[in-house]
C-alpha cells in the first residue's frame, strides 16, 4: 500500500513537471533560473533575448548580459524584489551575443532548487515599445523645441476656440502668463472687439474648409494696448486642434500709414504746385502781351514817324533791323532758340534771327558791321550748337522751322 502511494507520488510529481516544463517551453514570457549567481534553467523565449543557444547560456553567470551601465541599478532592485521591498518590476538593457541593446522588463522571486536558494524571473523584450518610447519622446522634444524657439507667438487650441498650448513668445507679446490662459480662457478674448466678429466668421468657414489662412487682426494686451498681428492659422493634420502663428506688427502698420498720409500731402503740393505754374506761365503770358502792347504804342510810332521823314541808306538798314529785332523779342522763334538752345550767344541768336529772315553773309557783315568772315564763323557755330555741323541742312529752312 505505501509503494503504490509513493509510485502515485511520483507520477504526480512528474506530470507536474513535465507541464511546468510545456508551460515555461511554450510561454510567450521568458522564464530562468539563476542558482549560484549563474543560469541554471531557461525558457525558450528568454534564451531569444540573449541570442546564445541554450547550451552556450546555461552556466553563464546572470549578470553576464547586463549592460555596463545598468548594473548597479539592476543588483539594487533586484535585492528590493528578493525581499519584498519592491513589487513593480524594473526595466534595463541587455547587450545580446551579437552587440544589439535589448531592452527587458525583469520580475523575480526565490525559489529553492534542491534545497538551495535560486531565483525565479519572468522577463519580456521590451525594445520595439523602448524604441517607439525614445522616438516619440525625441519627436516630442523636436516639436516643442520648434514650438518654443519659432520666434513667432504660437498658440494651439480646441474646436471650441480653448486655448490648449502657448509658448513663451506668447507671453512677451501679450503681457500674460501661460498659466492664465492654457485650459482655462478661449483665443477670441485677446481680440479686440472691432475685429471679433471677423475672427469668429473666419473660424466658422476654416472648420467647413480647412487649409492654411492668413490674416490681420487686432490683439488687446495684459496693459490694454492694442496691437496689430499678421496671424498664419491651419487645422493640424488627424485632429480638430488649430495652430496659430502670430507676428507684432504695429510698427510697420504705423509706419505704412504714415508713408501714406505723406503721400497724400506730396499729392496736394504737387497738384498746388501744377496750380502755381500754370498761374506763373499766365502771369508771365499777360505780362509779355503787355509789354509787346506798349511797344507798339510808345515805339513803333516813332519809327514810323523816322521813316516819314526820310533818312540815308545805312541808317534806313539800322532802323529796320532795330525794328525786326523788337517784333522778334516776343515772337515764337526767339523764345524756342533761347530756350531750347542756351548755348547760344545773344551774338549769336542775331545772326540766327537775321538768316532766318534770308539775309546773305555780306548783309549780316553790313548791318552788324563786321567782316563777312566774322559772320562765316557764327554761321559754322550755329551749326555746331544746334546739332546740324556735317549735315546737309540748309541753316535757313531749319531756322524756319523753328517759327
């Protein structure tokens, strides 16, 4: 009786391993034994961790796969969990035969083995979840980073218009803390008034129409000064948050709308001045015609009379050019030639006046009383001033046109 109690004993005792084992062969948790500092059992899922076969891992000593830098801190936690001081298991990295990190999360617990202590751990490889953890956290840093170091006054916020995030440019442009606005206020109160119900219009068509948008508003601040922002708005990609970027530019408004009232003060001297001009050419217009008007009245008939009473052939000359020459101070021809052509001599402009007219060299010479050589030389000088030397134009016909 007592030999079939103990047979029975055994083949419990067997079944139950023998399913611990298909437990801990089939478990997707990795399961050791450490006895002596050094593995004694380990599971299929736990001897894939390492990248060792199971006969290169058993015999090796447990602490042989942690890394450098964790050591101290796994020895430490794994003596809290031995004694209980510790039930949150502890994360750390292996390095694997082939140099990989490997992050695991560990829990242990004693055990005997033959009378002997030992220590039972449970472990997963945590490193696809480690690795997405940095790479979020990175990208996490990278966009705040970015947030915070845009230069521009950046705020996100909800559907509902709540203000969800600012960063510090934030603040420096509106006087107010972080504090005051994150989750508690909603973007339309730092509007102006005048500008709100734009604003609200403008938030109404981008949630039926997203897409970047750019626009002005008016910005009241922590003093109650009101400053104006050119603000770039869109909705971010996958969620109903809205980012804002904001920029101060009171500055340049002020100085466009000064630029603008001075011209429109340039545009009114100039059309005072256009007035004036005009007013200046009449004036001088007038002042001719009466110039011209007491010349015919106080001169003219004198020189009529001068020719009534007769006088030698030389004198006659000098009349009739003294009288020529007064008609032709106020006439067309003798305001385009000292006009257009001020490098005329008044010397000059006689000989023009008198060629124009038909005068040969020889008639000049005896009017003006010079050799006709002198006349040939203010003829080549005419020429050249007005732009005719080495040209076939006859000085007269062109003269002529002038008139």
């Amino acid at each position: 009786m007592e030999i079939e109690k103990q047979r029975r004993l055994n083949e419990i005792l067997t079944e139950t391993q023998n399913i611990q084992k298909a437990m801990m062969d089939n478990s997707l948790v990795g399961y050791y034994i450490a006895l002596d500092g050094r593995f004694f059992l380990m599971n299929p899922v736990a001897v894939s961790y390492t990248g060792y076969t199971i006969d290169e891992i058993i015999g090796m000593k447990a602490d042989a796969l942690i890394h450098p830098e964790d050591k101290s801190a796994v020895k430490r936690n794994a003596r809290a969990m031995l004694r209980s001081e510790r039930t949150i298991p502890h994360e750390f990295r292996i390095v694997t035969k082939q140099k990989k990190i490997c992050w695991v999360i560990e829990a242990l617990t004693p055990v005997l083995i033959g009378g002997k202590k030992a220590i039972l751990s449970n472990t997963m490889d945590i490193t696809e979840g480690r690795l997405a953890e940095q790479a979020l956290k990175t990208s996490d840093n990278f966009y705040k980073t970015i947030f915070e170091t845009t230069g521009t006054s950046t705020i996100i916020y909800e559907e509902d218009k709540t203000i969800f995030l600012v960063n510090s440019q934030f603040e420096k442009l509106t006087g107010y803390r972080k504090e005051e606005w994150e989750g508690k206020k909603k973007w339309d109160e730092l509007i102006a008034p005048q500008d709100r119900a734009k604003l609200n219009r403008y938030h109404r068509l981008r949630r039926g129409s997203p897409g970047r948008r750019a626009y002005e508003f008016h910005l009241v601040d922590s003093k109650g000064k009101i400053k104006t922002l050119l603000c770039m708005v869109d909705v971010i990609p996958g969620t109903k948050k809205i980012v804002s970027s904001s920029i101060d530019i009171t500055e340049l408004k002020e100085k466009e709308n000064e630029l603008i009232a001075k011209s429109r003060i340039l545009e009114e001297l100039n059309s005072t001045l256009k007035v004036l001009l005009k007013q200046r050419e009449e004036d001088r217009e007038e002042m001719e015609r009466a110039l011209m008007s007491n010349i015919k009245d106080m001169v003219f008939p004198y020189i009529k009379n001068i020719r009534k009473n007769g006088i030698d052939k030389k004198n006659s000359q000098y009349l009739e050019m003294l009288s020529s020459n007064l008609e032709n101070i106020f006439s067309p021809f003798t305001h385009k030639l000292s006009s257009k052509f001020m490098l005329l001599t008044p010397k000059e402009i006689q000989v023009a006046n008198l060629i124009k007219d038909g005068q040969s060299s020889k008639e000049i010479a005896e009017l003006l009383n010079v050799s006709s050589a002198a006349v040939d030389v203010c003829r080549y000088r005419i020429r050249g001033k007005l732009g005719l030397k080495n040209q076939k134009n006859n000085l007269q016909s062109y003269l002529k046109t002038l008139s």
